[in-house]
C-alpha cells in the first residue's frame, strides 16, 4: 500500500514511522530492509518543499566541527548513500571537496580540525596565502585565517535521497501513507495508537521523525522549529569560475561573526546557473516559528545580512537573489541531535533536533534508529544525542 489513506479499519503494524522527510525515510528503508512489518506515515508527499530537506542540495562532510563524535555517524551515511544510490539507480551524491574557513582559531577551522585529528580523517590544512592562490574566490582571506580542506566532502540532493529511500522501503514491503496527517500518539499498555483522521494505527512501536513539526508530537523536549531562508545568486562574471571543481562547498567564518556557506554550479544541483549560499545559524537572521503557520514568502529583510557580507566574502555574485525559498530546522539548546528512547520508554523512539547539521547523517540515523527499534547494541557512541540529556 503507498499513497493518501483512503481509510477504513485500524491499522496493524509493528512499527510506525511518523514522517517521511530526511530520517524518518531512511529509518523506514533500513527498518524495511531488516525485515520489519513497518508503516510509514507523511503528512505531505516524500520529497516535499515544506519541511528542512528541500533545495536540491546539502554539503555532507567526515570531519564534522560541530562533534567529533558524529564523525563515525558520517562515515557510515556514506556507505549508506553508496548503497542507495545503487539499489535506486538515482544520483545522490556528488563529490566535490570541501573548504572549511576562517580564522585559524575559529569554530569552524579548530572543530573541523579537532574532528578529524581525533579519527584520523585526511584533511589538509591550507594557509591563507594558498587558499587565495588556489581558490581565487576566496581571495579577500586575510592572513590570520585558514581553510581545511575534506576531499571527501560532496552534496548530496535532499529529495532525491528521500525519494530513493521510500522507493526502496516500498520495494522490501513497507507500508506508506502520503498525504496523512498524524493527529496523535498514545502510549497504551501493549504499543501505540497513532492517530489520523482517517484511522487509527496500531504498533509495538512508533519513530517519531517530525522534523520542524517535531514539538506538535512531542511537547516535552526542548525543540524549537527556525525558519532559515536559501537564496541562490547569478555570477555577475564569468559562470565557470563557480563551478564545483573551481569553487569547493564551503562555510567560511567571518571576523564580524556568523558565517557564510556556499554550493557552487553545476551537476542538476538546482537552477541552471546560480551558485547556492546562506548563512549558519547563530545570529540573529533567523527567526523561532511554529512549523504549521510558517511565512513562506520571502522578501529583502531574509537576504539583507547575507547580501551585505557577499561582495567581500564571494566576489562576483549579483547584488541581490535571483531565487529564494523558505527552509527550516528543528534547533535544541546543546545544537545537538535527540536519538533515542524518551524516558527509555520501550514503545517510543524519536529522532529530531537536527540543528541544521543533520542532512549528511540522515542515511546514517535511519540505521540508527532502526537499531534502537530492534534492540540491537548501537554501532556508536552517541551518547550526546541522547534525548534525556535535558531531563
Ligand atoms: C537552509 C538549510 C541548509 C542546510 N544545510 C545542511 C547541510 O549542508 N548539511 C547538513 O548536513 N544539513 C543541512 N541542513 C539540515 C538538514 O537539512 C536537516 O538536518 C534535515 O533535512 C532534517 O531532516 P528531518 O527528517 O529531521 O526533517 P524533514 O525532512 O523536515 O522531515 C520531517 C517530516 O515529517 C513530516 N511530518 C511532520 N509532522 C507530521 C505529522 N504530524 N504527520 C505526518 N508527517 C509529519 C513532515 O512533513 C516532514 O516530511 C540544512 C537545513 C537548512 C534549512
């Protein structure tokens, strides 16, 4: 069964996953894969633009600066995106190296740094003077800053890795509702009753993977849904000198504070001929919204920061945004994910809190959970995504 509930009787299943966006696909695909009887349930349809996984790119890096913990969760997702990408026929990955900017004792150089020293990882670290040599567009780099360069840093494409990953659920026998609001959870004493308005579904257990929407689901964590705008630029010179091979992704900090990421052209990333940026979170562009009653729409106040750091930081770009979409993430106050079992409660397993880091992990954290879902002992320490941290 894929497709809108047309409704009827309770559902039986031993396991409910609630939303279908960047892990919960993947949790349903590596539950499926393992055999589960799983149902998964998406308000909208995979692959929608509503949620934090749309945009047609996000950068997956090893070396992660905001744990070195999560960088055996990285590595896995790789292999995961490699197997995918194989079992779909669709193109989810590409390489295109990575640059991690700024000052040399900056969040960003000294995380990237402190997480690759601690696996091992074969990053390059590059002077000021050769970033400006090698990558012209960064050419404004003053001399006290740094870049580390991934090698094995790509993009990967948001909806078609969710797409592959439901495809391939349905393939091994899961279950799928689109268009199927869940309204409700109950906790009773054999499962759970995960309600929509057309029925009730019946489990051992539930994955709630609500992304933005996670609070509405789950009011007792520390979650608080950000809208964050994507814009996309037209070079104003050359187009060529953007091209991913020239113009590695990036996240550059900046002395003023916060800092700039970029996606350059080319590979059906997006809109022919506009190379993707934005700003990390941490400043104060970004706004707390409750995810069902966002504001779509965009107007100059969600580019005017962005557009006054661009002329120094990347060169060569428009004045202004040739195209901009709403996008979301779900924050929690360490920035740190929530994997795991609330109250180690044997019928829940959540996954949420992404905190704008959590698309190169999703393959990863589908295994992840799947693996909490079937008791099986974790592959990681990942014990700082705990969700009883806070409690
Ligand atoms: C602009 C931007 C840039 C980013 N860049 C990067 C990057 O370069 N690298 C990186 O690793 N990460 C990046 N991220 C973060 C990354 O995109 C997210 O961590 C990831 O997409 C989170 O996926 P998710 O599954 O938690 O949420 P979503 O993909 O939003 O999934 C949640 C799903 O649940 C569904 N749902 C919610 N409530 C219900 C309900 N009641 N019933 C049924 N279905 C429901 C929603 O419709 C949705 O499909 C970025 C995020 C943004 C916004």
């Amino acid at each position: 069964m894929t497709g809108e509930d047309a409704g009827g009787g309770d559902l039986h299943a031993d396991v409910v996953v609630v939303g279908l966006g960047a892990w919960g696909a993947s949790t349903l695909w590596r539950l499926a894969t393992a055999g589960v009887d799983v149902v998964g349930v998406e308000r909208f349809t995979p692959g929608h633009p509503f949620g934090s996984s749309h945009g047609g790119s996000r950068m997956f890096r090893t070396a992660c600066l905001e744990h070195p913990g999560l960088v055996p969760l990285a590595q896995r997702s790789g292999e995961l995106w490699a197997e995918l990408a194989q079992v779909s026929g669709r193109r989810l990955v590409e390489p295109t190296g990575g640059l991690l900017i700024g000052p040399r004792d900056g969040h960003v150089v000294e995380g990237t740094l402190a997480a690759a020293r601690r696996f091992d990882l074969p990053v390059e670290l590059l002077d000021a003077g050769r970033v400006r040599a090698e990558y012209p567009l960064h050419a404004s780099l003053p001399d006290s800053h740094a870049a580390v360069l991934e090698k094995t840093a790509a993009l990967v494409r948001p909806e078609q890795t969710i797409l592959a990953a439901v495809e391939a659920a349905a393939a091994t026998g899961a279950r799928i509702l689109t268009g199927t609001a869940v309204e409700g959870i109950e906790l009773v004493d054999d499962g759970v009753v995960v309600r929509t308005a057309a029925r009730n579904l019946r489990a051992r257990q539930v994955v709630i993977t609500a992304g933005p929407w996670f609070s509405a689901l789950v009011p007792d964590l520390p979650v608080e849904a950000v809208r964050m705008p994507m814009t996309w630029f037209a070079p104003s010179g050359d187009p060529a000198s953007f091209a991913l091979d020239r113009f590695p992704v990036f996240i550059r900090e900046l002395d003023e504070g916060g800092a700039v990421w970029g996606h350059g052209l080319g590979a059906d990333l997006g809109p022919a001929g506009e190379v993707k940026l934005g700003l990390e979170d941490g400043g104060s562009a970004f706004s707390v919204v409750d995810a069902a009653a966002v504001d779509r729409s965009v107007s100059e106040a969600d580019w005017a920061v962005l557009t006054r750091l661009l002329p120094d930081a990347v060169p060569g770009l428009g004045a202004a945004p040739t195209r901009a979409a709403v996008c979301m993430i779900t924050r929690t106050p360490d920035r740190q994910f929530l994997l795991g079992r609330p109250r180690e409660d044997p019928r829940l397993v959540v996954g949420g809190g992404c905190s704008g880091h959590g698309f190169k992990h999703a393959t990863g954290i589908g295994e992840v959970l799947a693996d909490m879902v079937l008791n099986r002992e974790p592959r990681f320490a990942l014990g700082f995504t705990d969700p009883n941290r806070f409690s």
